[in-house]
C-alpha cells in the first residue's frame, strides 16, 4: 500500500512531497511538530497534543496554520489515507518559505506537512513486558526544549550513541541531574514508593503522556513529586521508566549497563501502563 502525505493542502504519495529548499523548517529548524498515537480508530491524549502545539507555535509567534478543527480532520483524513487503524500521525509546522535571513519575515504562510507510520500495540506491549536498557548522555541541547521545535540534532546525537552500544535509549544529564530522555520523558520510582520526574521548565518537554500518566498515578493514590533527580537515585531506584506518545508507559530495566531492581520491569510501571492505556481509550 503506497504511503500518503499531506503537505500544504494536497494529500500526496509519500515518496513524492515535497518542501520549498527556502522553508525556513529546513533551513532553521523553524518550525514546531507533534507526534499522536491514534489506536484502533481513536487518538490519545489529541486534546493535549493540540494544546502543546498551539503553545509551541506561540512561543515562536508562528501563526496557527489552519483552525484546531481542521487540523483534527486533516490528522483523521492522514490515517485514513494510509488504511492505518493504529498509527502515530506527525505532524510539522513551519514559520513558511522566505529569502534565507535570521529575521523572522512578517505574514508568512506557515507549511504544515503530516504523515503517518504504522503503530502496533501488541508489539509495543511486548517491548514493555522485556523492557528496555538505556545509557546516560551529556544534555547539550538550548535552553528551550519546552518548544517542541525539529532542532534535534543533539537529542538524535545522544539517541545513536545509545543504539551504538544496544541501548534503545539516552538518559540526559544536565549539571548533574537528569533531565529527561532523548525522544521520551523520565521518572524513577524510589525505595519508599515515590514517584519523581523532572519539573516542567524550559529544561525539558512537558510531554503529553507524562501529563496524564501523572493523573493516572494520582488516581491510583501513588505519591508524585516533580524534582530534578540525580544519576545516582536513577541507579538506586526501585523501578524506572519513560513516558512519550510512541512508547506510552515503558519499564526500564538496565541503566550503563546497571540493573534496576531485580533487572525485570516493576509493577508499579506495568500498573501504570494499564492505567494509562485504559484512561487515554477512555478520554
Ligand atoms: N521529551 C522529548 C525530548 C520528546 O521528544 C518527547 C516525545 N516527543 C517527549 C519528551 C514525550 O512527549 P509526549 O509524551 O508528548 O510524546
């Protein structure tokens, strides 16, 4: 089945779109993206995705390029195109097509480009149910990753250094904390039960998933605090695990090459991902 994208109005055969060489997306990573997980016919977590990334393109004070409404069908008209019942949809939007210069020029047309990759949640679930060994990297990224903007050259730098040594994942360390994960928040539960991520500041992505995975615990009367935490607790944690649109809720169970808790996914995390799962079917 041939691929489908959209790209400015048109719904095109993958292989054949295309954006103008003067896209500022291109030239300056200018531009904002979201990554939704729709399965079986419903998307998860939409409303948040939407929010995030009218929050992105504000930041940056890029126009919305089309009402929430129309971008919500153009995202179910992309799925549908592709014939994929479950699939994570991208979505990109850039500032538009200008003469290359710094400056932000006034009254571009935003490009919106969306495409869509089969997702499959059984694979997914057998991913979680081994889960995953990381490696911690140095955090060299801005001081803006709550802009979800394309500028991922060093979130992709950390995540091949983990793939280089069998890692499916980078763990970052900013000034002796962690921060986050290359594509996919962090959390480590402790020895007396807490659950503990990053705060929400201009040092990480306020992920979606992290957001209701966040509810989720509450609602199962787990503790949550939001604090920077160290390499060292990473290591001393009873479970870890990371939360994004594409991995949803998944156990971590080595760390460089160290085992967390008994080196086999926690039940608090598998809790979790339940909760999770049945929660964004839900919404
Ligand atoms: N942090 C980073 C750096 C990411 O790229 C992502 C995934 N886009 C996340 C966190 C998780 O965000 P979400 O839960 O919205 O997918």
């Amino acid at each position: 089945m041939s691929r489908i994208a959209y790209v400015n109005g048109q719904y095109v055969p993958h292989g054949s779109a295309q954006i103008h060489v003067e896209d500022r997306g291109y030239q300056f990573a200018d531009s904002v993206y979201e990554v939704c997980l729709v399965v079986d016919g419903k998307f998860w977590d939409i409303d948040g995705h939407l929010a995030r990334l009218r929050r992105s393109l504000s930041e940056l004070d890029i126009e919305m390029p089309m009402p929430e409404s129309a971008l919500r069908i153009v995202m179910e008209n992309v799925r549908k195109r592709n014939h994929l019942k479950s699939a994570l949809i991208y979505m990109q939007v850039s500032r538009g097509v200008a003469p290359r210069n710094h400056l932000f020029a006034k009254g571009l047309v935003p490009s919106v480009v969306m495409t869509a990759k089969r997702f499959d949640l059984d694979q997914s679930d057998e991913k979680a149910a081994k889960g995953i060994s990381i490696i911690s990297q140095p955090d060299i990224r801005w001081g803006r990753t709550d802009i979800k903007t394309t500028g991922l050259l060093a979130n992709a730098m950390a995540k091949n250094a983990a793939h280089e040594v069998g890692a499916a994942e980078a763990l970052l360390v900013r000034d002796g904390f962690v921060t986050e994960c290359s594509s996919s928040n962090a959390w480590i539960i402790t020895k007396d039960g807490v659950l503990v991520t990053h705060p929400k500041d201009h040092k990480i992505l306020g992920g979606i998933t992290r957001a209701t995975a966040f509810e989720c615990a509450q609602e199962l009367q787990l503790s949550v605090i939001e604090r920077p935490f160290t390499l060292n607790e990473v290591f001393a944690a009873r479970e870890v695990f990371l939360t994004s649109a594409s991995s949803i809720v998944m156990p971590v169970v080595t760390v460089n090459g160290r085992q967390i808790g008994d080196g086999a996914p926690g039940p608090i995390t598998i809790r979790l991902r339940e909760a999770y799962k049945a929660k964004a079917r839900a919404l």
